[in-house]
C-alpha cells in the first residue's frame, strides 16, 4: 500500500504497455497491518489507491490484469499460467516455488512485513484471518469493504478469470476522504 501512495503515477508508468494489480481483501490487510501501524488510515492500506490506478490506466487504454491475491494463493499454477498467457511469456512450472529468505528487491519494508514471504518457499492456501478488526477501525474497515465489494462483477480483464475485478473501478474514483 506504501508503494501505491507514496509514488507520483507518471504517465511513463500509466501508458507503458503491460501494468498488473494484485488486491487483497482490505479488512484482512487492516487486522495484519495495525500489527505495524497501530492507527491506519485508507491510504495506508491502498485498496482506494488501487482503485484510483486502475482507472487512470484504464484511462490510458490499457486493461490491466487484476489479480485476487486469496485466489493466487489458492490456485497458484492457474492464476499465474493465465497470466502468462496474457502477457505473452511462456508458463513455467518453477514459478510455483522460490527459494527462502530475503530477496534483493524487497525494499525497506521487508523486516516489518515479508517474514511469511521470506521462510515460505512456495504457495500455501490462504488462511482466513480470525483477528477482529480493532473498534477504532470499523468505519475504514467498512468504507474499504464497500470498495473490496465492487470487484464482484465478472469481467474478461481478469487474469484470474472467472474471478472478479472492481465494477465500481469503471466509473470515476469516488473522492479520498
């Protein structure tokens, strides 16, 4: 979420020929997240930010593939083997597993937030959060589900097809609070 609001989308970025998002369900992104940052806002868990991309590289033309991140984790050599058709790259088997640890690419986030990442060594199904959401985040938690909520409408541009993308994307990014 850092890395969508923090960066200024130029529109090198936005017309280039290939961009892809990969969304999570934004109340598990809070009940994970207050772990780190006690008091998040909106913008810190990136689902509006998301939605705003979207539209603006929709604007551009472009029809970006949208990937669930439950159902990546769930069915890892579908998800990936439909988007590499998409894209154009050939599928390969050994995308389905990496070796542990840090990853040069990680960034500065990586002690806060990868340690799954870094001992995982392939997918793993993904496991329901269990965590509340904390009372002091309901009314974000609600707003971000009504976003989150907007991807039930099937559509051809997802890669994890028949898996959904945001409907309300389509129409203009509702205003940041």
């Amino acid at each position: 979420a850092y890395e969508i609001v923090s960066r200024d989308w130029s529109s090198d970025v936005c017309s280039s020929d290939l961009n892809a998002l990969l969304i999570r369900d934004p109340v598990e992104v809070l009940t994970t997240i207050v772990r780190q940052l006690p008091s998040p806002g909106l913008n810190d868990i990136g689902i509006a930010k998301q939605r705003e991309l979207l539209h603006e590289l929709r604007s551009y033309g472009q029809r970006p593939a949208v990937l669930d991140a439950r159902r990546l984790q769930n069915e890892p050599e579908r998800v990936l083997s439909t988007l590499c058709e998409r894209i154009g790259i050939e599928w390969d088997p050994a995308m389905l597993s990496w070796p542990a640890g840090p990853k040069p690419e990680d960034g500065a986030w990586a002690p806060a937030w990868y340690g799954n990442a870094h001992t995982s060594t392939h997918f793993t199904s993904h496991q329901p959060k269990t965590e509340p959401v904390p009372a002091h985040l309901t009314e974000i938690a609600a707003e971000a589900s009504e976003i989150w909520a907007g991807r039930a409408t099937l559509s051809r541009h997802n890669t994890s097809a028949p898996d959904m993308i945001f409907s309300h994307f389509s129409d203009k990014p509702a205003a940041q609070k």
